[in-house]
C-alpha cells in the first residue's frame, strides 16, 4: 500500500469533534490502498478526554510519538478555571472579562503565533526529517488547528522532495475567536504572513467547508478540495426506532454552546410560546449538554426558561450519539457574524444519521443551511427571523403531538465517513 504520515495533534483519548475527523480517515484509508502512519504528541494537554474513541483506533496502525511542550500546563497555576476555558475556546465577551482573562488572551495571542504548540515545530521537523529519509515515505499531511502543525509541513517541505497536503478543520486568520486575541498590529499581520505561505506552499488544500474553499482561493491559486466532516454510524432505520423517544418536546444541543453561541431570540420565542400554552410550557425540555457558558444559562433563566432547563454536562461520544437518536428535536447554533458562515459544525453530519428534525439559527449564507436543504433534514433561521422561527416551533410541536414529528433527510449517505475517505483516498493517490 501506498504510505502517507498523518500529523495531528489531537488523537484518542482526546474527546471532542477535532479527533474524530483523522481518526476515521485512518479507519477507512485501507480499504483504498492507502497505509496511514500517524504522528501525535506523547504527553498532549487535551481540554477534553473521551476514553470511548481509544477502541476505535485500529490495533496494528504505526502511531509515532513525540514530546511536547505545553505552555498551557504552567497558565494552570495563574489560573486554572481561565485556563481550561480559553483552551476549549470559551471566551467570555469584553465587558465580562477579568483582568486575569485578559491578560493571558494578550500573551496567548501575542507570544504564541500561531498557537500554543508552536513549540512542537522544531524538535517535530528535526526527527520526521531523519524518519521520512527512513520510511520512503512521500505523502504528508498536516491537519490544524493548531495551525503549528502546518509550521511542522511546511518545513518539511522546504528541507524535502515531498507531497504536503493541508488540511484545515477550521479558518485561520478569519476564525471567529481570532479577533478576541488582542493581537498587536506585528502579531496579526505575522499570522497572515504564515497562512499565506502555507496556502501557497502546500501542494494541495482541504478545507471542511464552501466558504472556508471560497476565501483561500483568494490567496492561493493552489488547489483547493472541500471535503466536509461526516458520520459514522449505520444508517438502520429499525435501530433508530428501537430507541424510545423523549417524552418531553425536548430540543437537545449536543457539544459547546459559548458565548457568542447565545441565540436570545429561540430563547424569547419558546417563551413567548411557554406563556400562551400551558402545555407547551410543561412539555418543553431545552437539554444542553456540553460545556455551556454562564452567559448562555443566564440568558435563558432571564427568558423564564429556567425549569425547563436541563444542564447535562460533558458525555462520551457514544451516549451523545444516542441522546441524538432520543431528541424530539436537534439543536444547532452558530455565531451570527461574517467570519462564522464557512464553520459546519462536525455534529450536523451526526445528526442528519440521528434522523430527527434539525433546528438551526446562524449567520446568513451559512453553508449548515445549504447542507439541511439539501438533505431535507430540518430548518435553518438566522437570528432576526422569530416569526418563521416562531412558526417552525408551533408547527413541530403540533407534530409532536400527534407524534407525527419525523426527519425526511435523504440523500445523506455522501456524509458517511467511508465515503468521504475514498473522496480522500483519491486525493492522496493523484
């Protein structure tokens, strides 16, 4: 088979959705003629842990590991809440920042460009150099954030005659968080200087969204493939309704729910809703599991949502997927800004395979709502449009009533992670 080096920084046991994108490639890349080798830190400082993802690695997989240095290790000891929170990505708005915040944003943004594994860079190209010459291995990849990691390729790249794929899970410079960095002139302008060098360095681009695609191809003449996150779960419909439904009108969001992530406007419309319906009020079950912000919680107890409020805490991956299938309906929510519409988040792809109605409320052109129209899976608002908003509650509680509530979502197996890694497969082999 034909060899390629994965690098990533996130690997089991790391919980959240940045793992779970390169482990299903590996999963799958041998079915289409391609050996992966993965390369991760030996002692990574993972913000999340999901022990469940470990059985999914494949036993005999070469898995190389290296020391890093974690700079965020040692902002434990300034603070270790503020800590854990800006590395999971909660940021907490301006005015709500504590000078302990923002003084470890302006050192984060300013003295660790691109990121915080920065440090991984030099020691990592120092041993693959001497392993690639080894290996005769031809292929690498890079997959950020961290966008250290495609500092690891491009040197590689320079030093040898190799093929470099990058592949960005999320934007760089145009990532919403970015500009909560308190980044000095030099700092941003240093961060558009490496993303430009890498877009024009690698051989080819993948990015996971429509928008993500559209925006590197204004600073790059490189190619440039879209290929989006998945699932990874049989599509049984009999497995599904062996699963017993809420008995609540339950609306679940499963993963993150931050700040920015705040849609005041689902919140006031539910309760509106709550006051004009007794039986709304007592069967609605807003379940939010995750780590949720005191900003998100706040705004919906200020609704008057507070008993309806289900607060559920991080789970593993499996119960989410179940919690998924047992959902009335679905919850997605993105930042209503420019820099957020090319963001899908990895949870979509898992609940179009749930096959139950998706609520989603974000910024307009967004490419979750080109993805739900196209797969028939549910609706998509953006903030301002309560009366339609309004009106989709109304209706799917109507349904739910008369336990007519139902996903007609087709043409979804493209999004099966199997799929998508031939789409890979063919990339690597070009």
């Amino acid at each position: 088979m034909k060899k390629v080096l994965i690098i990533t920084y996130y690997w089991p046991p790391a919980g959240g959705p940045g793992v779970q994108r390169w482990l299903k490639f590996v999963k799958y890349l041998r079915d289409f003629g391609i050996e992966p080798v993965v390369y991760i830190p030996e002692n990574p400082n993972y913000p999340l842990i999901d022990e469940s993802f470990l059985k999914e690695v494949p036993e005999d997989i070469e898995i190389i590991r290296r020391p890093i240095f974690e700079p965020y290790k040692f902002a434990s000891f300034l603070s270790k809440k503020d800590t854990k929170t800006i590395s999971s990505g909660i940021i907490k708005r301006k005015e709500k920042q504590s000078f302990m915040q923002k003084l470890m944003l302006y050192i984060r943004g300013n003295f660790f460009i691109p990121d915080a594994r920065k440090f991984w860079i030099k020691p990592s190209v120092k041993f693959l150099k001497l392993y690639l010459k080894r290996s005769n291995i031809e292929t690498v990849i890079t997959t950020g954030p961290p966008h250290s990691l495609h500092l690891i390729g491009l040197a590689l790249k320079k030093e040898l005659q190799l093929r470099w794929i990058a592949d960005f899970r999320d934007p760089w410079t145009q990532i919403g968080y970015q500009k909560e960095l308190k980044l000095t002139k030099n700092s941003a302008e240093k961060h558009q200087r490496l993303e430009k060098e890498v877009l024009n360095s690698a051989d080819k681009i993948i990015t996971t969204s429509f928008t993500t695609k559209k925006e590197f191809a204004s600073k790059t003449s490189k190619p440039i493939h879209v290929i989006t996150n998945g699932f990874d779960t049989e599509l049984n419909a009999e497995t599904n309704l062996e699963l017993k439904l809420d008995e609540n009108f339950s609306i679940s969001h499963i993963g993150s729910l931050l700040s920015g992530r705040n849609p005041a406007s689902l919140w006031k419309t539910l309760a509106e809703i709550s006051a004009e319906n007794k039986h709304f009020r007592s069967d609605l079950k807003l379940k939010l599991y995750g780590a949720v912000s005191d900003e998100v919680v706040q705004s919906i107890n200020e609704a008057g949502l507070e008993e309806n409020l289900l607060l559920g805490g991080y789970i593993s991956h499996s119960e989410a997927l179940g919690l998924q299938k047992t959902s009335q309906i679905l919850l997605l929510i993105e930042i209503n800004s420019e820099e957020t519409k090319g963001i899908i988040a990895g949870k979509l792809f898992e609940y179009l395979a749930a096959k139950r109605p998706i609520l989603a409320i974000g910024p307009s052109d967004w490419d979750v709502a080109r993805i739900i129209e196209e797969t028939s899976s549910g609706k998509s608002f953006q903030y301002q449009e309560e009366r339609a908003l309004k009106e989709f509650i109304l209706s799917s509680y109507q349904n739910y009533r008369e336990n007519k509530l139902l996903s007609d979502s087709k043409n979804i197996e493209d999004y099966h992670r199997k799929n998508l890694t031939k789409k890979l497969a063919e990339l690597i082999k070009k």
